[in-house]
C-alpha cells in the first residue's frame, strides 16, 4: 500500500502537516535535524518523523528511494535556493569567483530531488523562489504566492504555530514562488486572502543578514499551499481517510 509522503530539505515539516492529518506516514529529511535514520528519528504530534539527512550526497537519495519505493505516494522538496534565487543576483558575480560551480552545484541538488520523484513513480513538485533555474535547469511548471491559498487555512488556525511574529497570518503574504513538477502533480484550486503591501512580507522588512534562523523562516513552506496541495494530490493506492476538513471563508 502507497501511504508515504516524503519531503526533502524540510526543516519545519509544514508541508506535510495536512498529510499526517489525513493518516498518511510522513518523513520530513533535512541535514538539521538530530537523528539519522537508523538513530531512531524524532516523531512530533502530528507523527511526522523528522530524519537527519545528507541530501547533497546522492547515495543518500537511492538510500531514501530504496526505502520508500513501492510505499511513497507523495515528494515535495525544498532545495536550497541561497545560489540561485534571482534576489541574491548582486551578490552572483563574487559568489561564483570564488565558486565557480556553486550554481551548478545548486541546481543539480535541485534536479536530484526530482529524479527522487520520478524514481519512486510519485506525484512531486521541487519549489524554489524566482531564480537562475528556470535557465540552468528548466522552466517551471507553475508558479504561485502564498496569499493565494491562505483561505485553505481557518481563521481558528490564522496564526502561525512557528513563526507568528514574522509571517502574516493565513500566509496573507506575496512571494512569487516557483514549481517544477512531475509524476501526475495536480496544481490546486486557489482561494485567496486579502494581501496588504502586495511585493512586501513582514518577515522580509523584520529579517536580515545570513542567519539559519532567518534563512528557514523565509524559506518556511506556505500553510495554505499545503494544504490545498494534499486535498489535490490524495493517493488513489492508500486506504488512509479522506480530507476531513474543508476551505474556510
């Protein structure tokens, strides 16, 4: 039975929240978090299990596909985007002098999470903001702000668990992200919040310089989107309930 969900370079495990809510096992792989695989990983309320993981190695990723395969039914990823998002494009000229691969490096941490999907015959999508991808890569397939899907968030749940002080409430934001996807992806329905300061975020005016903390809390994974996603994206090989709960007004 397919009732894994799998997402890479995931710190937070937003995105599968909606996932484990709905029964599915979930596996969240990121180099931050305390125990690799066979340490016995961290499990949070939801089940999630959060496993340490070298994901720029690529026998990591045929580990993680050999483990999963037959049993995912889902990938997201989250690659880092530090050498490729197109904001950063003042900074291009020294990075790649004083690494001339990085991009390349960066990119092919991209493609690997999605030879991941295509490997364990899954839906997926690799998300990165607006960058140097779309040439050194491909174009993507789709492209979104988080603003747009915050209704699939309820007003009882508006705030953000994580990060209230920096990210607005039902992800009542703008930050143009971009998809690339395979497998069957199925992009969802958009049902939008009002969005203040269109091209302006409150974690982008409150947050600054290079930090772990800042660069997570700006790469955190849209609630809204998530959601909508799972409801879009349900496996037709797993018996697990159905989406209980529907968008909010």
């Amino acid at each position: 039975m397919r009732n894994q969900v799998i997402s890479l370079y995931d710190y937070t495990g937003e995105a599968l929240k909606p996932w484990a809510e709905m029964g599915y096992e979930c596996y969240a792989y990121d180099i931050q978090h305390d125990a690799y695989f066979n340490e016995g990983s961290v499990t949070d309320s939801y089940g999630i299990r959060y496993i340490k993981a070298d994901l720029y190695n690529s026998d990591t990723l045929l580990d993680i596909v050999n483990r999963h395969k037959g049993k995912a039914c889902f990938l997201s990823a989250f690659p880092p985007c530090t050498d490729l998002a197109v904001s950063g494009a003042p900074h291009f000229k020294k990075k790649l002098e004083a690494d001339p691969n990085c991009q390349k490096f960066a990119t092919d941490n991209a493609i690997g999470a999605a030879n991941v999907g295509e490997l364990l015959n899954v839906p997926y999508y690799v998300e990165n903001p607006v960058s140097v991808l779309a040439t050194l890569w491909r174009k993507p397939n789709y492209t979104y702000h988080p603003y747009e899907y915050g209704r699939y968030i309820a007003w009882s749940e508006a705030e953000h668990p994580r990060y209230p002080e920096y990210i607005a409430p039902r992800d009542a934001y703008s930050k143009k992200t971009c998809l690339w996807t395979g497998g069957g992806f199925t992009m969802p329905d958009k049902f939008p919040v009002d969005c203040e300061n269109f091209g302006s975020s409150r974690q982008h005016r409150k947050l600054g310089g290079k930090s772990l903390k800042t660069k997570n809390i700006r790469s955190a994974t849209p609630r809204g989107f998530s959601v909508a996603v799972a409801q879009a994206n349900p496996s037709t090989h797993s018996t697990t309930r159905r989406w209980y709960r529907y968008r909010s007004i």
